[in-house]
C-alpha cells in the first residue's frame, strides 16, 4: 500500500458516498485522506479507470479526468474561478494523460486525449489530442502517437522530469527528431 493508492481508494470511496447523497460524511473522509497521504482528491470529480498518482506528495486533483490518467508529484489540476459558456469552470482531461512533477492545469480547459504535459508546465489554454506541451504557459512542442505513449516506460518519464533541458529527452524517448539539435 502507498500513499497515492490509499488516496485513489479513498477517492473511490468518498465518491460513492457522495453520490449517495452522504456528502457531508465524503467532504470528512476528503480531509482524512488529505491528512493521512498528503494528497487531495475531490469526491465530486469524475475520474476514469485507470487513474494513478506516482510519488503523489501535494498533487491536488478535481474537474473530469478520463481513463488511463497518470499524475505526479506537485501536480494541481483544479479551478481557477474562471467559467466557459456551458458552465464549467474545472478541467476535462482526456484518457492516457501523463502529467509531470509540478505541472499546473487550471481553470476550464479541456485536454485532448494522449497528451503528455512537461513537468512544472502551466496549462492555460485547450491542448488537442495527441500533443506534448511545456512551459509557462504551456504550448504545443510535438504531436504523437499512442504507440509512442505506449514505448515510454515509467522510469523515462520519471528521468524527463529531471532532465533540465527535458524536451530533447521527451522527443529522445519517443525516438522523434529535435528540429532545435539539427
């Protein structure tokens, strides 16, 4: 048991009872799970299977997140006071999302499904399907395949994050060429 799946079941738990109408009892369980792993889920979010938080310490998650989404440490993915034209004001995340260490996604953007979003990146704006996007604020770098999100393994997306210059080594992992290195 971890951390991070202890925080997923909670989550789980907490969701079911909300949609019990038990939400003053899911809003206390929220908080035991906040002080017991160091990680926020809102029961009211909609979370796909498949979700999983990798060395999850201080990532807050709300909004709707599809299937196959994995997350980091430092990760916020929450509101941001602003509101769309069909009243939603938390991101919509597609499925087989990675987002790294310390990446931000805020407010009412949708993120397009197989989407890999760099570590401490700020994510502002709708990002489509099938992107790798970085930085403050976050643009589009590359496009990809899910074949190519399928080849990367845990441990190169955990040595991307440290990597200073963590582009070249994203598009070194996908086996893609940097037009910036020749």
């Amino acid at each position: 048991l971890t951390p991070a799946s202890v925080a997923v079941a909670g989550y789980r738990l907490n969701h079911f009872l909300a949609r019990r109408g038990l939400g003053p009892l899911a809003k206390v369980g929220k908080y035991v799970v906040i002080w017991l792993c160091g990680i926020e889920i809102d029961y009211r979010a909609q979370i796909g299977r498949g979700f999983r938080i990798h060395h999850g310490y201080g990532a807050i998650v709300s909004g709707t997140i599809g299937e196959n989404v994995h997350v980091n440490q430092g990760v916020t993915v929450g509101g941001n006071w602003g509101k769309r034209l069909d009243g939603r004001s938390l991101p919509l995340i597609g499925d087989n999302v990675w987002i790294m260490a310390g990446a931000k996604v805020l407010g009412p953007v949708q993120i397009g499904s197989n989407v890999l979003i760099g570590a401490n990146s700020v994510v502002l704006d709708d990002i489509p399907e099938n992107s790798v996007v970085a930085g403050v604020p976050a643009r589009v770098l590359r496009s990809i395949t899910i074949e190519d999100m399928q080849r990367m393994s845990p441990d190169e997306a955990r040595a991307m994050a440290q990597v200073k210059d963590w582009p070249c080594m994203i598009l070194r992992c996908f086996g893609l060429k940097n037009t910036a290195e020749g």
